[in-house]
C-alpha cells in the first residue's frame, strides 16, 4: 500500500485493495445512486451546495 500527502489533512492511498475489489464496489455504488450530501443545520439534514457540493451514497453492510 502506498500512500500521497498532499498536506497535514489530505492524502491519498493507493492499492488499498485489489482492484477486482474496488470496481466491484464502484458498480455497487453507481447501481444504488448518488444523492447530494447533505449537513446538520442542527435540526435537520439539509442539502447546502454552498458549504457541501459533493454527491454520495450511503449502504450498510453486513456479512
């Protein structure tokens, strides 16, 4: 495994695992769908492109 500090708070990891593995869960991901990310306004979970303008999906799984 190899990893890339781009600063204190940023890096990146290669060959975190095989990449069978990785597309495997990019498949399962893009099957599901992406929504907006959404952030606590502290009573809700509410979509704010201005402070979060990402896309993700959410799955739990279980062995």
């Amino acid at each position: 495994m190899k990893t890339h500090r781009y600063s204190d708070n940023s890096f990146s990891v290669y060959e975190f695992m095989p990449e069978t593995e990785c597309r495997a869960l990019i498949t399962r991901s893009e099957e599901m769908g992406y929504e907006a990310a959404k952030i606590d306004d502290g009573a809700s979970q509410v979509a704010d492109p201005g402070m979060r303008n990402n896309a993700r999906v959410i799955f739990d799984d279980f062995p």
